[in-house]
C-alpha cells in the first residue's frame, strides 16, 4: 500500500532520518535533545573554540607549548589517570563488598561512599590537607619515610581519588548485583577455582561498567579544582594542575593563554574519553546489545 | 558412577526443603526428578552437584563419599536452566573453558583443548558455531553449548535442572529426543529435573516423584502410572478424578451404593479412589457401577471426554469414552472402573 502510494521515492532515496517504531515520540525527543545538549553544552565549548579559534596558529602554537602550560597539562592528566586508574582497582573491591557480604553497618558504609559527590570539594582538599601535611594525622608518620603527599603530585592523586571513587563504585555495583548467580556456579562446577572464576568470569562481565566508571572518574578528576588546589602547594613546574592555571591566567587578565590552554585540555579529553567509548563499542558488539 | 544417597536433609534458615531423602541411582541411568514447584526436587539435584550443601546426610558417588567434596572436585557436568554461558567467551571458549582451568599438570596442550571443542561441537550437532558468541544463538542451541561444555571435563555425572524449560514446544521436543540418544550413545549417569511429566516419563528410565520435600515413589515410567504409591502420585501424573468413597470391610461404598469388595485389605472408613478417563466403560447394568448425570461433553483429541457429576456432593468425574460413541439423550449414565486405586482419606 505504502509504496504505491509513494512511487517516486524508490529505496534508499529517501533520507530516512527515523526508523518507524512503536515508540512514540522519536522527533520531540531528538528535538528536545539537540536543542537541549546544544544551549547546556555545545554552546559553552562552541565559544570557547572560536576564541581560541581567533588567537591565530602561531599565537596559539606558542601559548599553548609554554612550559609551564606543559608542566600543568602533564601533571592534570597523569594525576587524573593514576587516580582512575586507583578507583578502578579499589571501587571495583568496594562495590563487590557492598554487594556480596552483608555486615554491620553496610547501609552506612553505603552512604559513606557518596559522601565525596556532597562535600564541598574545598573542604575534602582543606581536610586531606590536614591529613597529609607533614604534621598531620597521616603525614607525621609518613614523613619520617620520606614520603612526602601533601603539596607534591602525589598530594593531588590523593585528592583526585578521592573524588573519583564514587563514579567507580555506583556504576560497578548495579551490574555486579545483576551478574547471575549461576554463571559462577557454572564455572565452579567446570573445576574453576574461585580466583580463576572472579578472574575469567566475572571481572571480564564487569568490564564494561568498570571502564564506564572510569570514564566518569578520569573526567571529573582531570576537571577538579576545589579540593586539590588546597593540598597541592601549586609550585609552578611541580604540582600546578591546569585548571588553576586557567585561573591564575584569568587574573592576569592574559584571556588568550587561559583560552589556548582550555582548548587544549577541552582537546585531550575529548581524545581520552573517544577513546574509552570505542573500546567500548567494540566491547558490545562482541557481547551483544545488553553489555 | 553409580550414586547413592543417604538420608539427605536440608534446611533453608530452619525451613526444611528436604526430609532425609535417600536413593540409589545405577550406572549408565537415566533418571528423572519429577515433582511441583517447592518439591525439593532442584535441591536434590543441587546437593548431588556439591552447590549446596546437606544439613544431614551424604552422597556417595560410588564408595566415595562425596559430601565433603567441594562442587569443583566431584567433577560433575551440570546445566542450567538459563544455560549460564559465559557471554564473553566465544562459543569454542566456551566449551574449553573446563580444560583450560586445570592446572599445568592435567591441563591437556592447547592444540588437544581446541580439537576437543570441536569434537563436542560436532556432537551436539553445532559443528560451525564455535567462533560465535552466546547471544548470537537460539534457545535451543545455547542449550546444547551449555551440554557440550558440561560434557567437555568428562564428568562422572551429568546432572541437568530444567533442561528445556525456557524453550519453546517443538524445540523442547525435538531436544528430548536429541538428548535420549545422546544419552545412549555416551552412557553417562543423567539426572534430570522436571516438573513435565510427560518429559519425564518419555525420556527416562526411571522417575522419582517428589513432593514437598520427600519421594513419593520411584519407578519405571510405566509403573509410576499404572501403579501409583499414593494419592499424591496418581493426581500428579496423567489425568484423573478422585471420588470420596467409604471402606467397609473390603467393600466401597460410593454415597449408599455398593460399588462391590474392590478394597481388600484396606482400613475402615473414608477412603479416596482415583480413576484415570480412559479407565472406564459405558455399561447398561447399575450393579457395582457409577452412575451419574453428564454435565458436559468435550471433545478431546480422538476421545470424548464426559463430565459426569456423581453422588450428592457433586463431584466430578472426567470419563473419556471413543469419539465414535454415539452420546444417549438420557442425562444419566453409568460406567463401569476397570481400572482404579484406592488411598485411605488424609
């Protein structure tokens, strides 16, 4: 019927931008979508390339390979990956815990974990601060071992992880819990100790929602501000994140640095988060739909 | 491996799934749990595999006791219901998932493992899958992966929960049939569960029927239904009607009537007495015969089965009859049991 009714469009020369679906609503919501994404996001970042856009290549060459611009970027994005990387490690066991083993005080602890989502980060970095100084609860004990994490980069990974751990956590946890019970029984029965079986089994079907979580925790720590420019020192060259630099930049009122250096992290974020999301599409595609 | 198990009892937090259960399963069997929901039957087969273990008892897998074994040691092959595939592993992955855990001393060289899959492939009749992933098959072939893996470490015991139960009519068939000459050909020990009977009574050789908790009978499939150990077992296997009747001295009576000394040897007082459809006759004589009023005629296949509403309480009794049997205008009628058990009531 349809397509005597419609004879001139033969297949496929008619851009069909929508499936038919028993969903209704496809148009309102992509509409609502773009303009939505656009005017929150697209908008913010769109202005912020044109800027940079307008500084010229050679100007931007030249503000964007300062060496302290590079000193910022490499410590911003080593320290937001050792933190991930720490929160995917340790989140995965935190979230296991919560799932698997009922003990007193889970419910608490379970809250616990969102705690860095709430406090101000100011006063995660002004308490880590505390901690970590070299007369501080933590750092007078590690000070005579010559480990120093208060305003050295290893203060600014604690930080990040710190912020990050809860990304890892809550996009872990749901999976796990819905991860069946009998797959691991399978493997049991098919003589898999339990090490090989949380190895072969259940970390492979979790890692799609770890690298998510990931994701989430790199983002949010190569963007953090609040809490880790308490506990870093922001010495120049040594512990001086990229997002304070921006700052320092602004209030010097040199709007062309600030804005060639944020077009720069903007790019490698960008980059590093593309990535993550091919590896996972590669990922689904061999585990079906539902990964 | 023959098993024998021993009193067997398990409690969920003081709740008993299973009373002290005990049975011997022969070498080479093909034996079938059957029973309701809530029978216990899925525990049974979880306490043989080593997933659960017993609050009392022990399972012997030949002289050995197994009960202290863990579910890794006793080297059993067990397949889900819901198949439990790894669906990050490949087919063949799959399959070889069993070899490849062993450690470097048992652990056959790669090149054997990957022959290995393949031939088990071809066994379950899925020779060109091994490079797919679980969620690209059906039902049916993920059935047969989750088979050829359990098959793969060559277990003692196969032990299979609800083998077919998420799959459609036909498939489920046809895998029955499958799994019967599979069976015959490897001649390993097979439990299965089942709450089908007609599963169970077409594919095993033996089947214990359980219910809440206990066995009521174990047997041929053919002793199971025409001698049922109880009530019970008569009501859950094939189709039947039961008549409260009363014992006196070796005579049943149904109401007032004398359905003649069918009852030797069974206690005074109420009894119930089970009849199948198929296992009574039109008869004209009223002498030791049921009578009653047609409340509704269906057909039924080849048969035609008669309502009969029999006695003053109005109990139902589903009489199948040929469909050749031409329906009489009298509303009431008398059939004759040829075949028929008796239990006492409660």
């Amino acid at each position: 019927m349809t397509a005597a009714l419609l004879p001139r469009f033969a297949a496929g020369t008619l851009p069909r931008l929508r499936q038919p679906s028993v969903l209704p609503g496809f148009g309102l919501t992509l509409g609502f979508t773009l303009l939505y994404l656009s005017a929150v996001v697209l908008v913010p970042l769109g202005a912020l390339v044109a800027k940079a856009a307008g500084l010229g290549i050679s100007d931007f060459a030249a503000l964007a390979t300062d060496p302290r611009t590079l000193a910022a970027l490499r410590l911003s994005f080593l320290a937001a990956l050792a933190a991930a990387s720490i929160n995917a490690v340790f989140g995965v066991l935190v979230a296991w815990v919560l799932v698997r083993y009922d003990f007193p005080l889970r419910r608490v602890v379970d809250a616990v974990i969102d705690l860095p989502f709430a406090l101000p980060t100011a006063v995660a970095g002004i308490a880590l601060t505390a901690l970590y100084a070299p007369n501080g609860w933590v750092g007078q004990y590690l000070a005579p071992l010559g480990l120093k994490i208060a305003y050295t980069p290893l203060g600014v990974v604690a930080a990040l992880t710190f912020v990050g751990l809860p990304f890892v956590v809550r996009t872990v946890e749901p999976v796990l819990r819905d991860l069946d019970r009998d797959v691991e029984e399978a493997a049991a029965t098919l003589g898999a100790s339990r090490r090989q079986t949380v190895f072969r089994v259940v970390l492979p079907a979790l890692l799609p929602s770890i690298l998510t979580g990931f994701a989430l925790a790199l983002a949010r720590a190569v963007g953090e501000y609040g809490s880790v420019i308490f506990i870093a020192g922001n010495i120049p060259y040594v512990s001086e994140i990229a997002p304070l630099l921006i700052v320092i930049r602004l209030e010097e009122y040199d709007y062309a640095a600030a804005t060639a250096l944020a077009a720069e992290m903007l790019g490698i974020a960008f980059l590093m988060l593309l990535t993550i999301n091919l590896i996972q599409a590669v990922g689904r595609r061999r585990l079906g739909r539902h990964a | 491996m023959d098993i024998s198990i021993r009193r067997l009892r398990k409690e969920f937090d003081r709740y008993p799934a299973l009373h002290g259960v005990s049975l011997d399963i022969a070498s080479g069997e093909l034996l079938a749990l059957l029973g309701p929901s809530g029978s216990g039957k899925t525990t049974l087969l979880r306490l043989i595999a080593g997933l659960e273990f017993p609050t009392s008892g022990a399972v012997f897998f030949g002289a050995e006791d197994a009960s202290q074994k863990s579910v890794r040691e006793r080297n059993v092959g067990f397949v889900f219901q819901h198949y439990a595939l790894f669906r990050h592993m490949s087919v063949a992955d799959n399959i070889a998932f069993g070899l490849r855990v062993r450690d470097r001393a048992t652990r056959p060289p790669e090149d054997v493992i990957r022959r290995r899959a393949a031939e088990l492939l071809e066994l379950v009749q899925l020779p060109q899958i091994g490079n797919r992933f679980p969620h690209q098959l059906s039902g049916g072939q993920r059935q047969r992966v989750a088979l050829a893996r359990a098959l793969a470490i060559e277990p003692q015991v196969l032990l299979l929960d609800e083998p077919f139960g998420a799959l459609d009519a036909k498939v489920r068939k046809e895998l029955r049939r499958w799994l019967r000459e599979l069976h015959e050909r490897t001649g390993h020990t097979t439990v299965f569960v089942t709450h089908d009977q007609e599963e169970a009574m077409e594919m095993s050789d033996r089947v214990v029927v359980m219910g809440q908790g206990r066995i009521e009978q174990v047997g041929a499939p053919d002793e199971i239904y025409d001698r049922p150990a109880s009530a019970f077992v008569h009501g859950f296997i094939g189709d039947s009607s039961a008549l409260s009747v009363t014992v006196d001295r070796g005579e049943v009576f149904l109401g007032r009537r004398s359905l003649g000394p069918l009852a030797a040897g069974l206690p005074d007082g109420p009894a119930r007495m089970l009849l199948r459809p198929h296992d009574l006759e039109l008869t004209a004589q009223s002498a030791g015969a049921i009578a009653g009023r047609i409340a509704a005629v269906r057909r039924h296949g080849g048969a035609r089965m008669i309502e009969l509403e029999v006695g003053d309480k109005g109990e139902r009794l589903e009489v199948a009859v040929p469909a050749s049997t031409p329906i009489c205008p009298e509303p009431v009628q008398a059939f004759r049991p040829l075949r028929w058990q008796i239990y006492p009531a409660g």
